[in-house]
C-alpha cells in the first residue's frame, strides 16, 4: 500500500464525507422548516381561525410566513454547521483531548507498573520504526472490553488509547498487533478524517438532542401553564418533530460512518501484518474479542459518537450500521481456516503480560542494520521513497534493540518532563566542540550553572554513542516536551536558534535537527497542524525542487563530478521539464537556499511530494552509499513535508 496513495485515498474520503454531509443537512433543514411552517399553520388556524376569519388560502399564508421560514432554514443550517464546527474545535486541542474525553488516564514517561511499562515500550518501538513522534499513551481504566483508538490531527498531536482489558489480557505479541493497527490510522492519514467525521455526525444529531429538551420542557409546561394557553402543545409537536427529523439525522449518520470505517479497518488490519511480519498477533487479540464475555464493549462513551474511530466496533452494531467489518470475516483475512466455534475462552483473571514480560536493556548486535552509519560508509536500500508509511518488520527489531540499548541516564532524562528539556538542548550542540564553549556559556546565562553541568554531561554521553540515537532520543522525549507549558516550548524554540547561531554559521548538521525540531514543536504548539507554506506557481515548486536535489548532491559527495552524477541521476527522474537544470556553483548550497526550498515545497500536493521524494531517492543512491549528511537532510525533508519516513536501514562498511 502505497503511502501517497493512501493520503489522496484519505483526501477524496474526506470529499465524500462533505458532500454526504451536505446532503444530509439540506434533508434535515427542508425537513425543520416543513415542520415549522406546519406547526405555524396549525396554530393560527386552531388558535385564532386566522385563516377563516382573514380569509387568506394556504398559498397566501405561507407567502406571508416566506420570511420566517426563510429564517428557521437559515437558523437551522447554522445551528448544524456550528454544531459541527464546535465539536471540531473541540477536539482539534489533540488527541490527548479526545482520550481524556473518554476516561483516559496517561500514561506517564516514568511509569513503573510492568503492564503499563509494557504499553510504554511497545508504542515507542513503533513509534521510532515508524519514523514518528512517540504520541500520549492513555488507559481507559473502566473499561473491561479489548479495544484501542488513535486520535489527533498530526502525528505529532497524536494520542494512542487502550482499555484496561487490552492491557491486562492480551500477550505482548498481540498487543503490538493492535497498535500497529492503530499506527497504520496515524500513517494512512485516518485520524484527522476521525476527528472531522465526529464533528460532523455531532451536527447532523444536534437537532435530536434539541428536540429532546423541548419535548421535556414543553411537557413540562403543559402541565404547569394554563389550559387558555394553546402554544404548549404546538411546542411539544415541533419537539416531537425534531426528534423525529433527528431520528433521520441519526440514520444518515450511521450509514455515512458505515460507509466510511469498514473499509479502513480491513487495510490497517494489512497494514499491521505488514508491520509486524506476523498474523498471529492482531488475529490472536481479534480471536480474544470474540471469545471474551466483554467482547470489544466500551460503555464509558456513546457508541453512536466514537465506534468509527475504535480498533473493535465498541457496540453491539451490527448489518447496515456497523462501523467495523464481522469479527469472523476480519479474522478470516488474516487466518483463512479460522471457524466461529474457534473463538477461545478468554479468562480475564490470565493477565497477557505474565509470559511476556519485556527484557531489560542490552547492547545493540554487533551485526544490526542502522539508521545511521557511525563510522564510514553504509550501503543504501533500494529505494527510500518506497519506505515512506510502509514500515517493516525489521524496522520493529531496530527499533526494538536501540530502545533497550540507549545508556540508562540518557533514556531517563528523555522520559523526564524536565531533563527531557536539557536533553533536547544538548542533541543540537555543536558537534566537533568548537564551538560548544560559548553555547555552554550561552546556557549558563540562561539556564544556571547546575543545570549547564547536567546539560554538559547529556552531551559528553552523546558523543559516546552512535549517531542513531539522536532522532529515536528526540522522538521519545516528545511527550514529556509535550507536558511543558506553550511559553516554555517556545522559549525551547528560540534558545534552539541562539544556539545554532551562536558563531555566525549554520552547519547542515544543525540545521537538519533544528528543522526536524522545530516542525514537530510546531504542530504540537498548534495540534490543528496549520503551517504557512510560501505561496508558488509551478515553476517556482519547480525551482525549488531542483535547488534541494543540487544541495543533496553537493553534501554527499566529495568531488564536483561525483555531486554532478547525483544531481543528474535525481533529475532524471522528474520528466521532461527538469533537463534544462544544471547543477551549478557552489552559490546554490547554503542553508539558507535550503530552508527557502523547504518552506516553498509545503506548497506540493500528494503527487508532487512523492515525486520529490522518489528524485531525492535517487540522488542519494546513484554510488550506493550513504553519508551521514545524506541521511539526516533526508530526514529533514521529511519531518518538515510530513513523511513518516522509517528509519532508513542500512549495513556498517569499513573504509
């Protein structure tokens, strides 16, 4: 599955639903003002034989009234869209906010409970192998039933959710199926559609719920008010009518929700065997579900609100309705011999983590593929472009052993809401030292002499280690960055500049992590995940592009004639239009033209960014090797256009 494919897939998903939407709104208002002007008709003729005494006909009375219904459309369409807007707004805070909102509990980076520590673990292997931001972690505590969402806008506002019986029931194996399955949402773009398809359906029901509190407070008033006054009843009418038209809300709501999620689980469920190299996993945990007397029951929500956007259906829907494919039918995607009368007997009293707890830390195999080459060179894969959204089973292992393999202090302080800070600061001095006497003296002046010490010896430790623990280190720290307030994150931001800028160059090195730092503080910052992209025509994208492959080539390759083999290498695989190119004087290299291309290349769609990628792809690989410069720019890139790029897995050389 082709992770380009899968985000325009997202995209016209995301269209349907608004044209649904539409549809369903014009019903539901033809139907209020039709109701409306009923209702109004009704009591002038019953109330005052308006229409007998004024002689007026039918036509004529609504020709009348045209103004008012007019204003009961126009009120009605309001009152949906800024329903839907405001429940949109609401959960546009982050995911955090939509696991919160369901009774969960997070997860803190410390955690110690050995089930919880499990979770931990689990979500940051992925997370790494994956090439995202680790997200919040929360337990739904009350909740017996096996199930998991992810929610969010961004990857880097994502939260990951489970329930109490996930944790304690599913073996470690299975466990990693379902956040895989959950990671497969956050990569193919399905969150940000989740989180727009719960502000719609909130709207299309508003009216439903309206109508509820006017059929309880007309009933109420007709009880209590005078039998002379005739308007109670017509309240009750048009509440009853609301519930009514709301009830066909309902209808339209599930079967766009229906129509939507079935689809999406079948391929995340693909994409966590993919993931994972292994059916047994996700299979297992459906097979629990089936043979659990809590199945995947969440009671703590409405299953009408959220049912879409969870790993089980969360309710008992079932036929037209139903938001998830039949248990059986998913199971039999992954285990073709699986009968119904195979579901096992779940005992929740058998706690999953019992026969798997996690191993300790241990040092990294000698022959583990690497992110990074630390010394030499490294042979390239095939193809990077490829990778994007799509990671592997080896990417798991990798992860897996460099998570166990981070020194203890330095694993410590990235689960530390304040030495995650320091730690952060420390990954973006200077690496040769020559300059890192004044951005430790930079540091004092801002932060004090003790931690300036601590800071020190974060750095001291990093150089000790290969450089592919920087970016894993980065990614696991983000949650506990996360729970620092708005102001300290962007004084984060501006002492990150200070000290990058500190002896009046930028090396590419700094450059590459300070942008990889600065696009994922940005989204947390602002979790709708709005960035401002230059505004370009064709050719400006075009000018850009070229001017990032001519970079490329120039920072991995020693000679001109080699960094001119790889720039062409990259431009052939633009088309026709990109032959006029050529690589130019060094003039065209600086980081400065660097961070313009960048921020002009927000501006590409789907197509053109795979297109990039592919060229940016080819410019690194035409020798077969890769620099270290080559693959955090490559990393840049990335993180700043939102590819989930995976770790790019390649094998020590010795020079």
């Amino acid at each position: 599955m082709n992770f380009f494919d899968a985000q325009d897939r997202a995209r016209r998903t995301s269209r349907r639903l608004v044209a649904a939407y539409i549809v369903a709104t014009i019903v539901i208002v033809a139907g209020v003002t039709a109701l409306v002007g009923i209702a109004m008709f009704q009591f002038s003729a019953a109330g005052y034989g308006y229409a007998s005494q004024m002689g007026f006909a039918e036509g004529e009375f609504f020709a009348r009234q045209g103004p008012i219904l007019i204003g009961t459309a126009v009120l009605t369409a309001l009152l949906i869209f800024g329903a839907s807007l405001f429940k949109t707004s609401v959960l546009s805070a982050g995911g955090g906010r939509v696991a919160t909102e369901l009774g969960g509990t997070l997860v803190p980076a410390d955690v110690q409970d050995p089930l919880r520590r499990r979770l931990r673990n689990v979500v940051e292997e992925i997370a790494i192998a994956s090439g995202v931001p680790v997200p919040e972690i929360y337990v739904l505590e009350e909740e017996r039933g096996i199930n998991a969402f992810a929610a969010g806008f961004t990857p880097s506002d994502a939260a990951v959710a489970v329930t109490r019986g996930t944790l304690e029931i599913l073996e470690r194996d299975e466990l990693q199926g379902v956040i895989a399955h959950e990671f497969s949402h956050i990569l193919n773009g399905d969150m940000r559609l989740n989180i727009r398809l719960m502000g719609v359906l909130f709207g299309i029901m508003f009216l439903g719920l309206i109508g509820r509190m006017i059929v309880r407070g007309g009933h109420h008033t007709s009880i209590v008010t005078s039998r002379r006054d005739r308007g109670a009843p017509v309240i009750i009418l048009i509440g009853l009518g609301l519930i009514i038209i709301g009830g066909v809300g309902v209808f339209f709501a599930r079967i766009i929700k229906a129509s939507i999620s079935r689809q999406r689980e079948y391929l995340a469920d693909a994409s966590a065997v993919q993931f994972t190299r292994q059916t047994e996993g996700i299979a297992n945990a459906l097979k629990k579900i089936g043979g659990y007397s809590a199945g995947s029951l969440i009671t703590s929500a409405d299953p009408e609100e959220v049912s879409h956007m969870l790993f089980g259906t969360g309710a008992r829907f079932s036929g037209l309705f139903a938001t998830h494919p039949p248990l059986v039918e998913r199971i039999q995607a992954l285990d073709a011999s699986f009968k119904e009368s195979d579901f096992p007997r779940v005992d929740p009293r058998q706690r999953g983590a019992a026969s798997s707890p996690d191993a300790v830390h241990r040092g990294f195999a000698d022959d583990m593929t690497t992110a990074f080459a630390s010394g030499g060179a490294a042979v390239l894969p095939d193809s990077i472009a490829e990778t994007v959204g799509q990671p592997e089973s080896e990417h798991i292992d990798y992860a897996r052993q460099l998570r166990q393999s981070v020194p203890e202090s330095l694993y410590a302080a990235a689960h530390s809401a304040e030495f995650a800070y320091l730690l952060t600061i420390a990954l973006i001095l200077h690496r040769d030292g020559s300059t890192v006497d004044r951005q430790l003296s930079l540091a004092r002046e801002q932060l004090g002499a003790e931690r300036t010490s601590l800071l020190r010896r974060y750095y001291d430790e990093l150089a000790t280690i290969g450089g592919e623990f920087r970016l894993p280190l980065l990614a696991i720290a983000f949650p506990a960055l996360k729970l620092r307030p708005a102001q300290h994150l962007s004084y984060l931001v501006s002492l990150a500049t200070r000290m990058i800028e500190i002896d009046g160059e930028i090396d590419f090195y700094e450059y590459c992590f300070y942008r990889i730092l600065m696009s994922t503080l940005g989204q947390a910052i602002d979790p709708t995940g709005r960035r401002t992209a230059i505004r370009a025509r064709k050719k400006e994208l075009r000018s850009a592009t070229i001017d990032l492959l001519r970079v490329l080539a120039n920072h991995g390759n020693e000679s001109g004639e080699q960094s001119n083999a790889a720039f062409r290498a990259g431009r052939a695989t633009l088309g026709a239009w990109a032959q006029d190119y050529v690589y130019e004087s060094e003039q065209s290299f600086t980081v400065a033209v660097l961070d313009h291309s960048l921020d002009v290349l927000l501006g590409l769609n789907s197509k053109g960014k795979e297109a990039l990628l592919r060229a940016i792809s080819a410019t690194a690989v035409h020798d077969g090797r890769l620099s270290i410069g080559e693959a955090e720019l490559i990393r840049a890139v990335c993180a700043t256009l939102d590819y989930p790029l995976p770790p790019i897995l390649v094998r020590r050389t010795v020079d």
